[in-house]
C-alpha cells in the first residue's frame, strides 16, 4: 500500500533533477530551470511524497489524474494496456524523471498506466499549477513542451522499430537500452520478470528467452540469475542496426 509521507523532500536531494525546490535550484538542466524563485516556491507548495511498494500502480491508463509524477529513487514501468491484455513497455523511469502520463494537456486523461517494478518514492504535483505556470512564462512552456516533443519522438522511434524490426534486433535495442539508459553499466541486475522484458520488445516471452540464450551462446551476453552482463556491445548494437 502506497505510504504518503510529509511534504518536505529532503532526501531528493542527492538525485540530479529531483522535485524539491532545492534539486531544482541546484541542478538547472532539468525541466523546471527556466521557472523563477516565487514561481518554484508555487510548484512545491502542497506537494505530496509518496512511497510505492513493487508492484503497487502509480497512475493507470484511461483514468483521470490531477497531478505529475517527480522520480525520487526507484524504477518504475511505463506500459500500455491492450482490451486483449497484452501490455507493451514503453519505458522505464528512474529518478530524476518527469512523468505526465501523456495527460497534461489532454483533459487530464492518461494515456498510459505506470507502476512500480521497485520500492519507488516519488513526489505528486499539482497539474493545474504546472498549466498555469505554463501559462505565464514562456521560457518554462518552451522546455516543458521540448520534453513532451522528446517523449513523442521516443515513442515514434520505439514504435517504428517494433514494427521494422525482426525479433533479434528488438531483443538487442531492451539490451542496450538497460545498460545504456538505466544501469549505465555492462552488468546490471533485472528487477523485471521474463515476461516484462519480453513486453519491452513486443514479443511473448517464449521468444524473447529463445533469443536470448541464442545471445548467450554467441557470447554477446552472459547470464546468471536475474543479472546480466554486455560482453559484446558492438555485436548488439550491429544486431540492432540491421534489425
């Protein structure tokens, strides 16, 4: 059950694009840089800090949601909910990551479920606060929509190459998505099931461990329990271009 703790954000601080107002006036890459003191001191005021336990959801698809999601510490899985029930992973997110859930400027409906695949703490922020400060400064409206533009375009890439690309090369494209843009290390432990990985490359799970063994066996890959190690990464990323 989710744990709602005090407003204060004291330990987001160590993470580099953090929700508090300190992470924020600290670390100027991230999303809220280009927002003034009075206007941050407008962001934080009531937000919520919240603890998820694995498998606990975050926000689900197709429901209403008043507020953006700050990654504290943690992973969580953003997928997408077929009527068939065949999910497909999108992404991971991790801390420091900004979430709308697609719904920011769409009604407040969410177009995508997200849940946690670790002990995940977040903070939960006022959605109408950030349309209004979208509103007034226009500098913060041009980086909020440059992320949205960047998850669009991620989402365009992700969906062109499950549909260009034969199995082995959406195997190799999660592979080096999980080194590259979660663990930043050539071994990492999985906190995601067979299935999840398999949802991540749009295939059943069947297939996706039959490649990956066959991974194994060329010794692009080693496995041992849920950790897994990139011993070939040139082998991959070639596997990955020609699909």
């Amino acid at each position: 059950m989710a744990k709602i703790l005090n407003s204060s954000c004291d330990s987001c601080s160590k993470y580099g694009n953090g929700c508090c107002k300190t992470c924020i006036a600290e670390h100027k890459s991230n999303v809220f840089a280009p927002l003034t003191d009075p206007e941050l001191e407008f962001l934080v005021e009531e937000k919520k800090q919240i603890i998820y336990n694995k498998g606990e959801t975050i926000i689900k698809q197709n429901t209403a949601s008043t507020y953006v999601i700050c990654m504290n510490d943690g992973l969580a899985k953003v997928y997408v909910e077929s009527d068939n029930g065949k999910n497909v992973i999108v992404r991971i997110a991790k801390p420091g990551d900004f979430i709308t859930g697609g719904g920011l400027f769409n009604g407040s409906v969410q177009h995508f479920s997200i849940s946690a695949i670790t002990k995940v703490k977040c903070c939960l922020i006022d959605s109408a606060k950030l349309t209004r400060l979208f509103a007034e400064n226009s500098d913060f409206a041009v980086t909020l929509l440059r992320n949205h533009i960047k998850q669009g375009n991620y989402l365009l890439n992700k969906l062109v190459n499950h549909t260009q690309k034969y199995m082995p090369g959406r195997v190799a494209d999660t592979l080096l998505y999980l080194k590259n843009d979660i663990f930043n290390t050539d071994s990492f432990n999985v906190p995601l099931t067979r299935q999840e990985l398999a949802e991540m490359s749009n295939m059943t799970k069947e297939s996706f461990v039959r490649i990956l063994h066959q991974f194994k066996d060329s010794k692009a890959i080693s496995i041992k329990g849920d950790t897994i190690k990139i011993l070939d990464e040139s082998s991959l990323k070639t596997i990955s271009k020609n699909g």
